[in-house]
C-alpha cells in the first residue's frame, strides 16, 4: 500500500495563529473539498455536505490553538478523518429520528448503506492524495506553456475521474 504525504507539520504549525491568513488558506484549500466530497458521498445533499464541511473545519479551527502534534499518536489527517465521519454519522442519525412526510426510500437505503469504516478511510486518503497533487499543481501551472500544461494535465484528469 502507497504511503500517502503527510499534512506538512509546518502548516499544522502554522495555524495555530488564528492570525496567519495565508496558512488558513491554504489548509481550507487542501481540506474543505475533500471534507465536502466525503459528506457527498455518504449522501449528503449540496447544502447539508457544504455546512457538514464548515462544521468539521470550525472545529478545526477551535483545535488549532491547543493542537500539540505527534506523528506517534497518529495523522492529522487521521484525526479529521474521525471528526468529519463523526459529524456525518450524527447528522444521518439525526436526520433518521426526523419524523418525515411524503419523500423517496432512497434516503433512508443511503443511510443504512453506509460503508465500512476502512473503506472509507481508503476512499478519505483517495481524495486527500488527489486533492493534494491538484493543490501542487495549481501552483506551478503558470511556470509552463498552455500547450505543454494541457499535455500534462489531461492523463491527470483522465487518472483522477476514473
């Protein structure tokens, strides 16, 4: 199994200043879609996937002052895999006890099909690692030639939406 990159600890450093814009940025860059993508996923709709998204890194940032990293107790990719699973899973229960009228089935069959928790992890590092080459590609785009980006990039988007 590939050994993912993990979260750079000079920006898990970095964010502890509330203050520091430009790490902020850069950790909502690289996080918020996939926080967003996994809540999809499990069924969430736009709206509830996109405040889901802002629930996980508000905790995110009510954490950072206090956050005392070491890789030996574990990832910080880890960390918010749980929290953002947590939060989806208490938003499906809570939608589930909800008395509700008229509607499909299939919510209810989306929520009962939820995976299993290592096939979400696999599927959370999926989107991190994809997530995190766009994040770096990004930022060398404007180094190359239309022409000679396009060649590079189409295999990419070709390997990432398959």
């Amino acid at each position: 199994m590939q050994v993912l990159p993990l979260t750079r600890a000079s920006l898990l450093v970095r964010i502890q200043d509330s203050q520091d814009a430009e790490a902020w940025r850069q950790f909502f860059d690289l996080y918020a879609p996939v926080v967003y993508g996994f809540a999809r996923r499990r069924g969430l709709q736009d709206a509830d996937a996109a405040d889901l998204m802002q629930d996980v890194l508000r905790s995110v940032v009510t954490a950072a002052g206090r956050l005392n990293y070491d890789p030996e107790r574990g990832t910080f990719r880890g960390w918010l895999f749980t929290v953002s699973r947590n939060k989806i899973f208490n938003f499906l229960d809570k939608q589930r006890r909800q008395v509700r009228g008229a509607g499909d089935e299939n919510g209810q069959q989306r929520m009962e099909e939820v995976p299993a928790p290592e096939v979400d992890r696999e599927e959370w590092d999926r989107d991190y690692e994809r997530r995190r080459f766009t994040w770096a590609a990004d930022r060398v785009r404007n180094d190359f030639q239309e022409a000679t980006w396009q060649a590079f990039w189409l295999p990419c988007f070709l390997v990432f939406s398959s």
